[in-house]
C-alpha cells in the first residue's frame, strides 16, 4: 500500500459526487454536482430525474476530484463506492462506474453504506483536526460514541464502537415515519417556501416566537400489529424495530399534520400559493429568491409557526439521543447528516451537550449534506482489512446498517 488514497464516489440521490481522500483523515479534493434546481419545480426529488442527472455528472465530477487532488487513477489504492441505502436508479450509476474503473484499473472496490459514511463525515473532520495523528487509526476520538443521523431520508440512532479496525453498529432508535429532513420539506413546501426545506425553516425561524404554538409529540408505543417488523414507510425500510426501546423511537408524521391543520384553522393556505407563485413560480419570481425576500411575505404568525416547528423537531431529536446517551452511558455523540446544518440544532445540541459533561461532535456544514469525501473515509478502515467487494455488487436500496439492539 502507498499513501492510502482512496476516490470516493456518492450518488444515493440528489448529489453526484466524488473525492480523494488520504487514510481516512487528509481530504485532497471533494466535488459535488447538486441537482436542487432540477428538482426545486417540484418541491422534491424525482427519482428518474435524479439518475438522469447523475449520468450526465459522473464522469465529469470523478476527473474533476482526480484533477483537484492532482493524482491518477494509478496514484490510487481504492475506490469506494456508496451501495445504500438510497434510489435505485441513483446508486446504479455510481456503483455502475465505479466498477467499471476498477475492472480498467485493477483496483479493489469498497462498498460502503450511506449512513455510515455520514458517520465518518464526523470522523473525517476530527482526524483533521490539527493534533490528530492523521491515519484514522488509535485516535483517542476513536471510542464508542452515540451517533445520530439525521437527514431528508433518515432519523437513526447507532451505538457505534472501533473494533478489530473498523467499526461495528447497533441500531438504537429510528424514526416509524417520516424522516426529520422529510418533515422539514414537506413544511416548507406547505408553506410556500422552496426545496430543500431546511434552510429557509432554520433562516426564517429566527424571526419568530419558538413558544407560540404549543406543538407536542405524544408517547410512540409500538403498533401490536407490526409484530416488530418494520413499518411500510419510506424511512423505516432501512432497519427493523423489533426490540428497539420505545423511547428512543421518533415520529414526525404527527407534527406534520398538526402544522397542515394550523394552516387551515388559521386560514394560511393563500398566503402560502400567493409566496411561492412571488417567489418561485410566477413570471416575475427571482432567479434566487433570497432569504429577505423570503421574510417579506411572511407576517408574524407564519413566523411563529416556523419557529415553533423547528423549536419541537429539534427538542424532540434532543430528548430522545440524550435519553439513549444517559441509557447506554455514552459520554459522546456524533450528530451527522443534512439536518445537522442546523444552527438551532448545532447551538442547542451543543449547549445541552456542556450541561450535561458530554462531547458533542459536529462534520463542517460541506460534510453534513451529501458528499463523496466521507464515503471514501468510511472506506478506510475496511481497504485496512481488505474487505472488499466483489463483481456482483449491486444498489440496495433498502441496504440496513448494523444490528437492531435487544
């Protein structure tokens, strides 16, 4: 083995990109080709839109990470690939090229699951922290640590512990419906404001009254009819729920409909087609409709509800990983994934995190969104161990990380 360069290449959904990363640790290039304004008309991502689009990126994306890192396919030791979970059609075309330069290369392909790249992500920039030993490995951040994941597709919760070289996963908690980045769009488009929900939730949020809807979330109990399996939602296909402690389970379905009956009690629903035909959709809507231009349609109760929706989401993901930290006797917690760009969240996770004596650990706002730097991170410890895949890898969408706690 040389310097352990691994090329990373991510294409779950809406992101095509590609990265080079050094033992885990040393990001050399990270590219990313987003797709937001191809799916923004529709308020979400259209999955034949999605592989379309990444077809069309691939290749210029992976030789513009080769040509930022200045290195060759020969330079390399490894490529890595994400495998799942994600749309089919998208993982299809990175796996699909992926393969097809490791086959011409003669270098070995590391199938690397989504969610636990968005874990690395955490790691990666802890490794480059100044003061790290810079190899991804005997790290004194390399301990058990709780991990929340947190994103447009996933609300999970893992024990994740180093072992033998690479990590192992217990599946602590999961959400039973929506995901909390789902939540969020879902809100946003309901209330006019354009895809991907979160940053214009989390900006406009500031200039409301966080406590001026009481939104509450109810008990989960587990449905007698599920039997333990897991629910036929989008989000839940991932794991199973059989044995997981109910209070480590999240919903967001519930507060969903609850901002959907606000806006019709307080008859809000023209206000939010007029907003979005002025910002988005009409003729003389902005080509970037700003943050400000956004503020200007709303008046204060529609600020309130924003507020007060993201002051419980993020009260509820605070409540239950603190709850499963003090369960399981972590004393840190990595918070990754889309929604861990949120400045509520960050301010109060971090907060709650001092009070209590624990490390909170955060990725940079560019490793929390999709990304290719973090698959390849993820893929170092396994290219240590020689774990690697086979000409028969193939997307799984439904690709499970670890095992479910009992």
């Amino acid at each position: 083995m040389s310097v352990g360069l691994i090329l990373g290449i991510e294409s779950s959904c809406d992101e095509t990109a590609a990265a080079v990363v050094e033992r885990g640790a040393r990001t050399l290039s990270s590219v990313v080709a987003s797709q937001i304004a191809t799916h923004a008309r529709y308020g979400g991502v259209v999955p034949e839109l999605a592989s379309r689009e990444h077809l069309r990126a691939i290749v210029p994306v992976v030789r513009a990470a080769l040509a930022q890192a200045n290195v060759t396919l020969g330079d390399l030791d490894a490529i890595a690939v994400t495998s799942g979970p994600g749309l089919a059609g998208a993982l299809l075309v990175g796996i699909t090229y992926a393969k097809a330069l490791a086959f011409a290369s003669g270098l070995p392909l590391i199938a690397v699951n989504h969610l636990e790249g968005h874990i690395h992500a955490v790691l990666l920039n802890d490794r480059s922290l100044p003061g790290s030993l810079g190899d991804g490995q005997g790290l004194p951040e390399d301990e058990a640590a709780l991990a929340l994941v947190v994103s447009g597709g996933h609300t999970h919760l893992y024990l994740a512990k180093p072992a033998d070289g690479c990590w192992s996963y217990t599946l602590v908690g999961r959400t039973l419906d929506d995901a909390a980045g789902e939540a969020y769009d879902k809100v946003a488009k309901l209330l006019g404001f354009g895809y991907p929900g979160g940053p214009w939730i989390d900006a406009l949020a500031l200039h409301g009254n966080p406590r001026a809807v009481p939104f509450a979330f109810s008990q989960i109990k587990t449905k007698l009819h599920l039997a333990g399996k897991a629910p036929r939602t989008k989000a839940a296909r991932t794991a199973p729920i059989a044995n997981l402690d109910s209070r480590f389970l999240f919903s967001f379905s519930g507060i969903k409909t609850a901002v959907l009956r606000y806006v019709e009690l307080h008859n809000l629903r023209p206000e939010a087609e007029a907003r979005r035909e002025a910002l988005f959709t009409g003729p003389d809507a902005p080509a970037r409709p700003t943050i400000e231009a956004a503020l200007a349609t709303c008046d204060p109760q529609t600020l309130d509800l924003i507020a007060s929706f993201q002051h419980a989401v993020v009260g509820d993901l605070m409540k239950k990983t603190f709850a499963a930290a003090e369960s399981l006797g972590a004393r840190r917690i990595l918070v990754t994934g889309g929604v861990a760009a949120n400045r509520e969240l960050r301010q109060r996770f971090t907060v709650e995190g001092v009070a209590r004596g624990l490390r909170i650990a955060f990725p940079t706002l560019a490793l929390s969104t999709d990304n290719a730097a973090m698959i390849a991170a993820a893929a170092w410890p396994r290219l240590l161990v020689r774990d690697f895949a086979d000409g028969s890898l193939s997307a799984d969408p439904s690709l499970a990380l670890g095992n479910a706690r009992g």
